[in-house]
C-alpha cells in the first residue's frame, strides 16, 4: 500500500521543541529565525527548493530570499534560513505545498502554512526582566557560529538589532539577561545583545565562569561542554582581588563578589591597549623567547626578525603579531602550522577550510597584516570594531573568532612573553575607556569641534582607546585606522582613564 509522507513543522530551541504548529497560529519570532521541518522519512532535496517557501504578506506574489536549504537527521529534517534577516514587525508565511516528495516518490497529503510576525527585539528588551540563576548556550544545527545582534540607534532611538554585530561558537556559555518569544537575551563583552531562540537553549543553574588569584596571577575558568574548566591565566591581578576569594565578570573587567556586589573595575591591558603600538623588544629578545619557550620544532623558530620587520612595516605591534600566531598554531607545532605555514589561521573556516600552503610562515606573516589592514583596521573595513585585540563587544575579537575569550587568549600569551623578556611593554601606555554613557565617539586630527570627524567609533562605549599625551580638553590618541595611525584626538568629557592590570 501506498503510504502518504506527513510532517510536522516544530519552532525549536534545540532539544526543546514546541507543540505541532498549526496554520490558524501566529508565531512571534526572531529577525534570524531558522524553520526546522521534520518529516517521517527523508525527502528527495530536489522537490524542496521550489515547494517550500517564504512570503512576506505584504508583498505575498513575492517570495522572501532564503539561503541555500540545509537537512539533518538523515534528510529527515530540512532547515529554513533567511538570507539576511526578516523585516521587524512584518508577518510572514511559511509555506510546504504537496510538492516536496520522499526519497521514494511519496508526496505530502495536502500542503501546509505557518504564520508568523517579526518581533521589534530592542523595544521587547526594555521590558525583558532576568530571572537568575541560568545561562544561554549556544547550539546552532550545522556547529557555525550563532550571530548576536547589538541594539543600533537612530538619533538616540534603539530601533533594531545589528545581527552582524557579534558570533558565539556552539557550546559557548553566556549569562542570560531575560528573553522574549524570539530571543534570549544575553550578555556578552559586557553589552547586552540577543541571540534567535533557533540557535540557542536556556540551562538551569548553569554553571558560568569565574575568576579567583593564584600564584600572583588571576585565573580564570571558563565552563565548556562536559561539566569541565578551559582556564585563562594573567600574570598580575588587581589589588581590589584577594587570593583565596571567587569572583565573577562579564566582561573581565568589572569584578563582583560572591553576594553579587561590586569590588572593583580595573581592565586588562594587553586586550584593550592598541595594536598599532610598538613593542620595546628587539628581534634578538623575540627570538629568545621562541628558542627558549617554544618546542624546537616549532616553525616559528627564528621569525624574530619577520616580527620586527612586519611592525615596521604595517604598524602592527610585533608582540601582538607573535602572541597571535602562538595562540593560533600552538606554539608553531599544529598540522596547519607544519603543513600549510599557516600559522594565523587565515581562511581557516570550520566548514570548507583553505588548503593553501604558504611559502613559508614569513609570507604567511604578510598576508595577515594585510588582511588586518584592510579588513580591520580600514574606515568602513568589513570587520572593523577597533585597533584592539577586545572581546565580543568591541576589538578584533568580534569578527576574527567566535570564541568569546579569543582576544583574552591572546592577550594572555602576550602577558607571558612580556613577563619572560623583562616586563617592558605592559603599562608603557595609558588605557582610556570610552564612556558608558555615550554610544559614539568623534576622532578628529586637531581640537576643533567644527572640522568634519575623521572617523567615529560607533556602539563604542566601552571600547579601549589608547592615550599618548593630554591637553586641557583632549587626549591624544593614537589613531586607529590607515596603514600609518598617526596621532588624532578624542574630547576628554568622552574618555576615562581607567586602571590595567
């Protein structure tokens, strides 16, 4: 006998599913939602592109782009993705018709349509109201990044989520600070930002990370998959931290107590200072610490001299540049370092990665400054949030890695190499913190207010900005895009001078 295909459409939370969706609902959704179909056997994928479809009901001859279908669980589930992002306060229709067929040439019985509307996140985020103790965690279908979306404004009106904003990687952990019917909202870096529901699960009594000081240094475990700990060590910690004590941050920056009471801001400097400074060491110093430090295997052995020849070259800290590279090769010892002398993980993706081998870990060493340049340190530059290594707020950390603790990896390694070498870099330069209060900051190349900006940080406050001198009503800063930064300025009012550690 003939058997009919059936399905049932689920709004998901990853492992946590809905009931069966019927037509005459109407689902409040996020900008990025993701539809995950599920039938009872796997689908032939060449009758889906052009029977299962989106329309926006005011526009409903038009169909709503979406990007290239994906399935799971044996072709069992198909996977619906805009490409882009929903319109806020639109409603929509998905839409299977009897088209689709299973891979033995059933159809569907009759065809089936989802309602739903759009929900304007940054005004349901005002009246959101965290429920402690839970977390966020990340579970997107294919293990890509989920993106996090940031409230952007409009002469000082939030109106919509930025999704380019920010990425987490699936399993990582973040502090939930309520939810809506499409979003959890969530902090990461220290700026509230939200995640679709589709890519991510609320946990009960999740356990977060916390720091405590050692061995004069300030550890911080981080909670991953399987009840386990990766822990960040920073030699030096603020005074306002006392061993023996457990804390908790954010942002690694504001520290509170057991009882949720603040103690202390004080930031770390290697992730916030900028990375157009110039390190103190010589290429001999750099190269004694490779020789000494790392496996003598490592392919980074003797790039001292690269090192240093790059930073003059594009105005890239050496040290930044060599904590980078140890950070992402293993200390020179990982297949991509031995095999492809790519030691910065360029085009490095978790899906499709390139094969290309370099030359040799110099030119692989080029090609990343490059790229630095162009893409993060370029006015209007794709990836551009800061000429600092950062967080998931705000610095390279944003777009470079979906890892929210990437840029404190690397600050760590540079912590390392500054401490074996004689301390000479940390604290050369005041850290000044963009105020809270303000969402934007005007770089201008003199003090005159009427001169047109140079360029503005945007969704800035909190962002690292790196002072080299002080006049009545300005700093000096040094600069943050071009290939030479030169020095520009920035209105006191805007800045803090904060404590590094």
């Amino acid at each position: 006998m003939k058997r009919t295909l059936s399905f049932m459409v689920l709004f998901i939370l990853l492992l946590a599913f809905s009931p069966q969706a019927n037509a005459d609902d109407t689902h409040h959704v996020a900008m990025t939602k993701q539809w995950v179909i599920k039938f009872n056997t796997p689908v032939d994928t060449s009758t889906v592109q052009n029977n299962i479809y989106v329309i926006n009901e005011n526009a409903p001859d038009k169909r709503v782009a979406l990007k290239e279908f994906t399935y799971a669980n044996g072709n069992k589930h198909v996977i619906v993705t805009p490409n882009g992002t929903y319109r806020q306060g639109d409603s929509y229709q998905l839409i299977v018709t009897n088209g689709v067929k299973s891979t033995e040439g059933n159809s569907l019985k009759a065809s089936k349509k989802v309602r739903f509307t759009v929900e304007n996140g940054c005004e349901v985020l005002k009246n959101a109201k965290p429920n402690s103790p839970y977390a966020v965690k990340i579970a997107t279908f294919d293990g890509d990044a989920a993106h996090l979306g940031a409230c952007t404004t409009s002469n000082g009106t939030s109106y919509s989520f930025n999704y380019s904003y920010a990425n987490a990687v699936t399993n990582s952990t973040l502090a939930y600070e309520g939810e809506s019917d499409g979003y959890y909202f969530i902090n990461s870096g220290g700026r509230t930002m939200a995640v679709d529901k589709s890519v991510a699960k609320k946990v009960d009594g999740f356990k977060l990370s916390y720091y405590e000081v050692k061995n004069n240094s300030l550890y911080h475990s981080v909670y991953t998959a399987n009840d386990k700990y990766e822990v960040y060590i920073t030699p030096g910690y603020p005074d306002f931290l006392k061993p023996g004590a457990v804390y908790s941050s954010y942002d690694g920056s504001t520290f509170t107590d057991k009882d949720g009471k603040v103690v202390g801001t004080a930031y770390n400097y290697f992730q916030f200072i900028s990375i157009r400074t110039k390190t103190n060491y010589t290429a001999d110093e750099l190269n004694r610490y490779i020789e000494n430090k790392m496996p003598a295997d490592s392919v980074m052995q003797g790039m001292g001299e690269a090192l240093i020849k790059a930073q003059d070259t594009y105005n890239l800290n050496a040290l930044f540049m060599l904590a980078f590279a140890a950070h992402e090769s293993q200390n020179g010892t990982s297949t991509n370092a031995k095999n492809l002398k790519n030691i910065y993980s360029l085009d490095l993706r978790d899906i499709n990665p390139s094969t290309y081998v370099y030359t040799s870990v110099e030119e692989n060493l080029n090609v990343a400054s490059e790229a630095i340049l162009e893409k993060y340190l370029k006015i209007g530059g794709v990836y551009a949030n800061g000429a600092l290594i950062g967080n998931n707020s705000h610095g390279m950390n944003v777009k470079f890695a979906t890892d929210p603790y990437w840029g404190e990896g690397i600050a760590g390694h540079m912590n390392q190499i500054d401490l074996y070498l004689g301390s000479k870099d940390k604290f050369s330069h005041k850290l000044g913190i963009i105020d809270s209060e303000y969402d934007f900051l005007n770089i201008r190349n003199d003090v005159f207010a009427s001169q047109s900006p140079l360029y503005r940080h945007v969704l800035s406050n909190g962002r690292g900005v790196t002072i080299i001198g002080e006049k009545p009503s300005y700093y000096e800063l040094l600069g943050d895009y071009g290939q030479t930064p030169g020095i520009v300025t920035g209105t006191k009012q805007y800045i803090n001078e904060v404590v590094t550690y």
